[in-house]
C-alpha cells in the first residue's frame, strides 16, 4: 500500500491479511495513512469466465462503481468528524 499514488478515500485490498483499507488523506507515507474498512470483508477472490457471446461488466466482476466509491467517502467523512 506505501508504494501507491493514493488520494484520501482511496481503496486497498490487501489478499495476504484478508482485509480492505481506506486512505484517510494523511501525508506521512506510513501505514498509519490507511485504516481498515470497518464492515465485513468480501469474498476476495472468485473466478468469473466471460463465455462467446457474453459481456463481462463492472457489476458481474464486483467492481465498485463511482457511485458506490462516492457513499463510502462520505460515509467516511461523517464518521471521522464524530
């Protein structure tokens, strides 16, 4: 995760702890950049296989959409201003 070009709200999955991390804007280039997301982690991993014919989107591989990525941020947010 150190080595990424992050921004604050930014997502990490991590396979080798089995966990997904947030970046919470701070600038000091250490672990404390990022903390864990605080809901249960999804499955990390699966197969999907695109057949002839068959259209792979965002949705069927579990991606997030922008609007998703958007009310996590804000969730975020509200939870660091408590």
């Amino acid at each position: 995760m150190l080595a990424l070009d992050a921004r604050r709200g930014d997502i990490a999955a991590r396979s080798d702890v089995n966990k997904n991390f947030v970046h919470n804007g701070g600038t000091s280039g250490t672990l404390a950049d990022w903390g864990p997301l605080l809901t249960p982690d999804e499955v990390a991993s699966a197969t999907y296989a695109a057949s002839a014919g068959s259209a792979t989107t965002a949705g069927s591989v579990g991606a997030y959409s922008e609007a998703d990525i958007v009310a996590l941020q804000d969730r975020i947010a509200a939870l660091e201003a408590q």
